[in-house]
C-alpha cells in the first residue's frame, strides 16, 4: 500500500515510484523473454559487437511473466489507491511498447519531451484531452537495473499541471498531437526540475498521464536498459471539475486546482 505522504508525493510531483512492485525473480523472466523478441532483429545477448543501434523497440509480449508482472499485488494496490477501486482495466499483463536502450554515444532520435497516452479523433489524428481520455497513469515497468548512466527516463517534476492548464480550455476534444503542441507542453514545463527513473529490476513508476517525461542518452552504462511503458487505462476518464476533492481520486486531485475552467 502507498502511505499517506506517498499519495500526497504522487499529487504534488505527478509520479511515485513504486520499489519492489514486482518480484525480482518475475521482473528476470521478463527480461529473458524480452530478450528472445529483441533476438529476432538480428541483435545477441551475448555479442556486444550486434548491439549496433541505440534504441530497439518491441511491443511488450503476453502471458507468462508479464501476468504476474502487470497483477503483481503492490502495483494493484497503488493503483486502486491512485484512479479509484472499480475504476481502471486489471489487465492480465502489462502492455505498451518495450524501447530497450544500448549502451551508445548516438542520439536515438526519440529524445524529445512528450506525454504518452490519448486517442484517436473522428480524423484519425491522434489528440490528448485534460481528462486523459484513452489513458489514466503512466507505468514505466523497469525490467532490468537503472542507473543514472543508463539512459533513465526523465521525468519532469510537477509538469502534469503545466499540462492540465494547457489542455483545460480545449475542452473536451483537446488537442491534436502535433509540433506546436509538443513546443508548447516542452516550453510551458521547461522551468521544472528534472528527475531520473532510476531503480532496481523490479521497481515500477506510476505517473500522472498528463506528466512531461522523455528518453534520455547517451547510455554510458554496460548493459542494455529494458524498460515498459504501458498505460494504466481509465474506464472512462479523470471526472473534473465539479466534484468535491474528497470524493476524487488523488490522479484527480492533483490537477483539480489548475483548472478554472473545463468546457464541456
Ligand atoms: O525510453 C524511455 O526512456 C522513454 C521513451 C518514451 O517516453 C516513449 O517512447 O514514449
């Protein structure tokens, strides 16, 4: 269970990292199959002379470890603690895409600061809401060690409210995921410090939806950096304004105050 002054952590700076949320054994077998999914692009576990790119991507696999990886009972709870019991998908895994990251002087090209998560509009084009819409935390599932020299997610403390006041007057349809909207979230959250998801295989992130993050590099470290980054989906969507703080949840609360305004 998440404390009290973890809850209020998670409100004010829009992550908590949640250590041990896995078993270490169950966060293993998951960097194993992992490692037979990245095999099939040519690249060795073994044989540092194929770990030519910087970033490989895979979509996370199904079954086997990663049930018990994406119902492991810590991360359960934290959640039912953050968005409300009833209210997101106990998925039987855990999702997303796996962007494994190689030791490499390179720039990735994947570096910029971004949210995950939104929908899909009547266009087609893809477009994030301040309800968070198709989304609700953030999960960065860390399946092998991380430290600060092996290409750590950034995290932008405090950004999910930049964001929020951001996307509030664009009501319910939000805005489209393009260029300026990038600049703008980069810019109007440029001025908050910046932190590293570092931590043991094991270890999970939970973040606000609306939180500014971004890969980072070059990797300096000597192992491979694999890390999922699923979205925790709401059924249906952060509820703002209007109700009272006490009977939202703390996802909710903690960009309940930047909004003067949600059009419907
Ligand atoms: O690899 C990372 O550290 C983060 C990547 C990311 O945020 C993304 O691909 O959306």
């Amino acid at each position: 269970m998440l404390s009290e002054k973890d809850v209020a952590a998670f409100i004010a700076d829009g992550y908590i990292a949640v250590r041990g949320a896995m078993p270490a054994e169950v966060a293993r077998a998951c960097h194993d199959v992992i490692w037979s999914e990245i095999e099939k692009h040519g690249v060795r576990r073994d044989d540092r002379s194929t770990w030519t790119s910087p970033v490989v991507r895979v979509s996370c696999p199904e079954g086997g470890p990663f049930v018990d990886a994406g119902t492991a009972r810590p991360l359960q709870e934290a959640c039912d603690q953050l968005l409300g019991p009833g209210r997101w998908w106990r998925r039987q895994g855990v999702g997303g895409t796996i962007p494994v990251r190689f030791p490499s002087e390179e720039d990735p090209g994947d570096a910029g600061w971004h949210l995950d998560g939104g929908y899909a509009g009547p266009d087609g084009s893809r477009r994030t809401n301040v309800r968070a819409r198709g989304g609700g935390l953030l999960a960065l599932f860390l399946f092998s060690d991380v430290d600060d020299d092996s290409a750590p997610t950034r995290l932008r403390r405090g950004s999910h409210r930049d964001v929020a006041r951001i996307l509030a007057p664009a009501g319910d349809e939000g805005l489209e995921q393009d260029e300026a909207m990038w600049q703008r979230i980069d810019q109007a959250s440029a001025h908050r410090p910046t932190v590293l998801a570092t931590g043991r295989a094991g270890d999970v992130y939970l973040c606000h939806q609306l939180l500014v993050h971004a890969a980072s590099w070059p990797h300096r470290g000597q192992v491979p950096r694999v890390m999922a980054q699923p979205s925790v989906v709401l059924l249906g969507e952060y509820r703002l304004p209007g109700l009272p703080v006490a009977s939202s949840s703390p996802a909710e609360q903690a960009i309940q105050g930047c909004l003067t305004e949600v059009p419907p």
